[in-house]
C-alpha cells in the first residue's frame, strides 16, 4: 500500500495509525539533527566537549536534553514536521528511557566505557547493573545534572 492508501484503508476501519518513534536522533545531517545542534538541545558527554553518542535502531544517535529550555519547543516541532509528512493519530515511543545498545558512550571500549561513577546498589533487577544499556552515568544535562541522578525522570520530561 502507498501511504496515504493505508492511512485511509485503516480509518475507514476504525483503526489509528501509530508509528513507532524513537527519542534517539540519528547523528547525520537530517533536519532533526540539525536543528536539535542548532538549538543545542542534545545531551553533552561526561567524558568529552561534544555531544553524548549512543547506539539505537538507526546506529549513533544523540538524545534531547529535555532539562534544557529548548527541548519542548523542539521536541514538538520535530513531531509537527513529522506529523506533516505522515498523518499519524499517535506515536508509540519506544526506547524512551535513554536506552542503548552501548553500556555507556559510544563507541564502546575499555578506555571509553563512560561510567565514571556507578556505585553499587543492593538490588540490581533481572541481576543487570545500573549502567547495562543505558548511556554513560556521567553524561552532562542542562544545569550540570548527570544521567546518573535523572536516569529515572527522563521518561517523565520527554511527556512534557
């Protein structure tokens, strides 16, 4: 089916059509990408001046920093420019607690995994550490904030 022809097969049929949409914005020179440098709204790295790389479906990505004044504004009008070009009724976020295939900062090597501090814990759920598939505890948000003291808000932000 063209696109369009599936949108309207599905609505005629009571169904919504739900993309799934990834936080992860691949880092080349899409117009997400530049704008969210434009408006400098990715997350920073711990180990380094630029930005925090991480791996998702599209290879290295950059996160929005949703602590960071422009992050809504952005956010919504990335979603506006893709809503555009496909007329969806919704969005099924996934990946949405800064999820990657690398432990830490991308790439992944014993010389850069990212993890400055990751003190134990006395439960470590499914027997994973707190920096399993996750980006670096040491990545930088607006205001200085690390990952490892907003891991659990970023979902929360991201619905703003």
């Amino acid at each position: 089916f063209p696109r369009e022809e599936l949108q309207e097969f599905l609505h005629s049929r009571g169904f919504k059509f739900i993309p799934i949409v990834d936080p992860g914005i691949k880092n080349k020179n899409s117009p997400p990408y530049i704008e969210g440098v434009l408006r400098k709204v990715f997350i920073k790295s711990g180990a380094h001046e630029g930005y925090l790389i991480a791996k998702q479906w599209p290879n290295k990505v950059h996160f929005t920093d949703f602590f960071h004044p422009n992050a809504t504004d952005y956010w919504h009008d990335m979603l506006d420019s893709l809503h555009d070009k496909l007329k969806f009724d919704g969005i099924w976020l996934d990946m949405n607690e800064v999820t990657s295939f690398c432990n830490g900062e991308c790439p992944f090597t014993e010389n850069n995994w990212g993890h400055q501090y990751a003190p134990d814990i006395p439960f470590h759920p499914g027997g994973k550490t707190i920096v399993d598939f996750t980006i670096s505890s040491s990545a930088k948000y607006y205001g200085g904030i690390t990952e490892y003291d907003a891991h659990n808000l970023y979902l929360s932000l991201i619905h703003i």
